[in-house]
C-alpha cells in the first residue's frame, strides 16, 4: 500500500481518537470519508499540527516499572506522546491483570490528544523467551525449525499472537530471523540454514498477520553467528559482503516478502556493512535494508538500554544517533529519569537542526500507518 501522506494519516489518528469507522476488515481500513474530514477540520484545525515533541514521542516505545500505570508512565503518556510501552514478566501476573493495564494505558493515549494508541508489546517468542503467562505454552523456533513445517510455525505464531491479544498486547517482537545458535539466539533460532530459516521466518510472519498482532524479524542483519551478547557487548561479526547476501540476509528478504510491518534491527557491528557502528546506530545498515530488501515499513532498535548501544552509558546519545541512521521506533526499558532524557536529547536535536523534522515525519507517517493496518485505533474508548 502506498505511503500516505503525513496530514492524511495523522488525520486518521484524531479521527479514530473521537471514534472512528467500526466493522469491516480493520487492518485494510477505507479512506476517512469527506464528510468526517471536513468535520474534524472545523473542531480542531488542519491536522499536521502536530508538533515536534508529539511526533518524537510517537517513536518511544518505554518500560512500565510494574503491574500497574504508575506516575512515571502516565507521564509519558500525557506529556511526550510515546508511542508505546514493552511489557516484561515482571508487569504480567496473569491475563485480567495486564487487560486492566494495558486498557487504562490505551485510555489515557486516547483521551490525550492527538489521541493515538499505543503500541503494546513482548518478547513472546515459545520457548525459553515466553513471560506472558497466561498464553499457551509453545515449542522454541529451534524445536519447531528441526521438524522442518513452516505450517507448524505459522500455526505457532497465530496462537501466540491470539493469545497475546486477549489481554491487549497487540505487539510480539518476534520472530528471530537469525540465522544461527550463536550467543544470546541459541533455540529461539530456527536453524543455521538460511534456506530452512528462510521460509520458517516467513511462515511465522503470516501467523502474527492471520492474528491481528505487529510482527517484529530481528535481529537485522543477523545475530545469529555472533559470539558475544549484545546486552553485555558489541559483538562483531566478520562476514563478506558474500556470505551477508547468501547467509545472513535471506530470512529478512522472506520476512518483507510476507509483508512484516517491523524489522529489529541488532546491537551489532559488520565491518563489511560498517566497520564504525553498530546496525541500529548505522545509517549504511539501515540504508541496506530499506533499498537492499526494499523495506518500507518501521524499522525499530533493540533495546537502547543494552550495552551493544550505549557502551555503558545512560542511552541519550544512543536514542538521537539511532534516528539518526534512520531508526523509526526506539525501544529503551532504562530508568524512567533516562528514557525521559533520551527523549528530551531527540527533541533537542530535531529543534537544534541536527536532526530534519522531515526525518521524523517520515518515521511517523510509518509508525501510524501500522496503528492504522493493524487496528489500534478504538482501544481504550471505552
């Protein structure tokens, strides 16, 4: 679907904030109509009024600190417009919990303006790395890729993401399509065959879709040869521009063919790519695979809070960096007073010129419409 234009979709956020059309495929929603456009315009004026500090809030997605919204979150909220929250086990005790979390979160995103919904997502991936406990107990990537059905992982992610969505997570940051058992991947791989992990990956994708549930393929442009950990370290791995194309980058090509709305991509450095910086700091990383793999949907960062990024220091300079290169949505799970810092240095730098504002309108013209395709709008309404 062709991008739209950056009015027209904020357009459809504050639209869908007083809410908007119901009933019929939601993640292929029609046109606003003429009728409700003019509307909107008389109430609250032309919608590419959105400021800078709203538009580099939608590209936050922050860590809750526990199974309640607590001040440091609704803050977040209600003054910096981010653009979603990461849930971990420790903010998830069981289904109606994190629903009566999740809803008074999606509540306060709606009633504040411009009203747009949040982004709710895990690590849900089977296996070891599955903290929410109310959804159903699945193979790791690495059992389901030894059998060899890519129908088995698709049915996998559809379940995981039917579940995930019972208590409004609408986002899985899955599945790993690395290739490889390397540190920090072993079995949440499906193989060390680009060509089994290839169709795995895509197969996974098109569950997420059939569920309604934001697909994420990490870790771009492949964690999985690394031997060291990219939460403790900034590994490097030394591939040819050969072997990257032939080995590294297939089940991301076969994740965008599916039409993954997301690629992670990974705290780590391929000279080969760029000898300087990591993938999610590099614009030549990013640069592959928006023209290499032709990707034109939301590229997000792993976790800004880990080393692989910020070298040890608090992740400010990580945040600005990363939009910099090209990053459309940074996750950072830092402490409430650093993800606040890390926000206020990417407004800094958009006023100060360092970075365009096209930049960031770009990323979220890309940010809303995944909101949009997958239904976001409407939650918290009520």
């Amino acid at each position: 679907m062709k991008l739209a234009s950056f009015a027209l979709l904020v357009m459809v956020a504050l639209l869908a904030g007083c809410g908007g059309s119901e009933g019929g495929d939601s993640r292929s929603p029609d046109k606003p109509s003429k009728e409700k456009t003019e509307q909107k315009n008389e109430a609250s004026g032309e919608p590419k009024e959105m400021n800078v500090r709203e538009m580099v809030g939608q590209m936050f997605v922050v860590s809750v600190g526990g199974t309640e919204p607590d001040y440091y979150i609704e803050k977040m909220v209600r003054e910096r417009n981010i653009g979603g929250v990461l849930l971990f086990g420790y903010n998830m005790k069981s289904e109606e919990q994190v629903k009566a979390l999740t809803g008074s979160l999606q509540k306060l995103s709606m009633r504040t303006a411009p009203a747009i919904p949040l982004f709710v997502g895990v690590d849900q991936e089977g296996g070891e790395v599955a903290s929410a406990p109310w959804v159903a107990t699945q193979p790791a990537a690495a059992e389901v890729g030894g059998r060899g059905d890519p129908a088995e992982a698709r049915a996998v992610a559809e379940e995981i993401g039917a579940d995930l969505l019972k208590a409004g997570v609408n986002t899985d940051f899955a599945p790993v399509a690395d290739t490889g058992f390397g540190a920090a991947i072993g079995t949440r791989a499906f193989g060390e065959d680009p060509a089994l992990v290839s169709p795995m990956v895509k197969a996974s994708v098109e569950g997420f879709d059939a569920a309604g549930v934001v697909a994420s393929a990490k870790h771009f442009p492949n964690h999985g040869p690394a031997q060291s950990d990219s939460h403790v370290s900034l590994p490097v791995v030394e591939h040819d521009a050969a072997t990257i194309e032939s080995y590294d980058l297939p089940p991301f090509r076969a994740a965008v063919e599916a039409g993954v709305p997301m690629v992670m991509v990974g705290h780590l450095i391929y000279p080969a790519i760029d000898p300087e910086k990591p993938a999610s700091l590099s614009p030549k990383a990013i640069g592959m695979l928006r023209e290499d793999l032709d990707f034109g949907g939301v590229v997000v960062t792993d976790d800004l809070a880990m080393e692989g990024a910020n070298g040890g220091e608090p992740p400010a300079r990580a945040a600005v960096e990363a939009v910099k290169a090209g990053a459309d949505l940074l996750i950072i799970s830092s402490p409430p007073e650093e993800q606040a810092a890390a926000y206020d240095a990417v407004v800094k730098a958009v006023e100060s010129g360092e970075i365009p504002e096209e930049r960031i309108k770009k990323s979220v013209e890309r940010l809303l419409k995944v909101k949009e395709r997958y239904g976001l709008y409407g939650t918290g309404e009520h």
